[in-house]
C-alpha cells in the first residue's frame, strides 16, 4: 500500500529537507556554523551586549551560547567581562579579528544565498519572503 502526502506535508517535509541541506553546506561555504555567524552577526550590530541577551537574540540555551563564546574567545574573536558592579553579568564584544572575520563571512553569505535563489525573479522572491515570514508567524504562539 502505498503511503501519499497532502500538500501541507509534502511542503513541511521539503521545508526540512532545504533545512537539513542549508547548515553543512553554509558551513562549508562560509567556514563558519550558521549559529557562530548568527553570534557574531549580532555582535558586529552592537559595541557591546549582555551574554543572555545575546542568547535571546539568537536563540539558543544557556549552555550553547557559553560553548560558542569560550571558542570564540579562545580564537581571539570575542572578549568577555563580567560587571563590575554585578558579577554574574557578562558582556561580549567583537575584537578586531572578530570585526574582520565576519566581514569575510557576510562577503561569503551573500555568494550562498545568491547561489541558492539563483533562478528567482524579484517578484518571486518578494512572494517567497512573504509566504514564510507568515508561516513563521503562524507558529509563534503554536
């Protein structure tokens, strides 16, 4: 008996399939994990911020945020003080090297995503944008 997907699920089945195909090959492309770029992006934003708003900003837990930092800095890409007046308290910022790192990696996602929309039209991407910032709002609060 042979098994038939509704459209519905033959659309998240190809949405987790692009997802699983996306990270190694960004990866590969970049030199870098879309959740270390993620990290340094938000750093690149800001001067400096707040460890667990970062966290937010990124989503990820507690622990992986740390793991990332100590690599980071390890690499002399990150620095990390605590408060002075609130020891728990930790803020992160790029050093130099991290500045010019991610410079290198935005110039390496953007040949990334341009190879992976290639074919678009502007009018579709326009579509594409909307279609799934409204599936992304549609799952909010699922």
């Amino acid at each position: 008996m042979r098994c038939s997907f509704s459209n519905q699920e033959q659309i998240l089945h190809l949405l987790k399939g692009l997802n699983n195909q996306i990270s190694p090959k960004f990866e590969r492309c970049t030199g870098i994990s879309a959740s270390r770029y993620e990290l340094l992006y938000q750093l690149y934003e800001a001067d400096e911020i707040n460890q667990s708003t970062l966290q937010k900003a990124v989503n990820i837990d507690s622990g992986a945020i740390t793991r990332h930092l100590k690599q980071l800095e390890a690499n002399g890409m990150v620095t990390r003080r605590r408060n002075p007046t609130d020891n728990r308290e930790i803020f992160v910022r790029l050093t130099d090297e991290g500045r010019k790192q991610i410079v290198g990696y935005k110039k390496e996602k953007i040949l990334f995503v341009n190879q992976m929309l290639h074919d678009f039209n502007s009018e579709e991407l326009e579509a594409l944008s909307k279609m799934l910032s409204r599936m992304q709002n549609n799952i909010i609060d699922y």
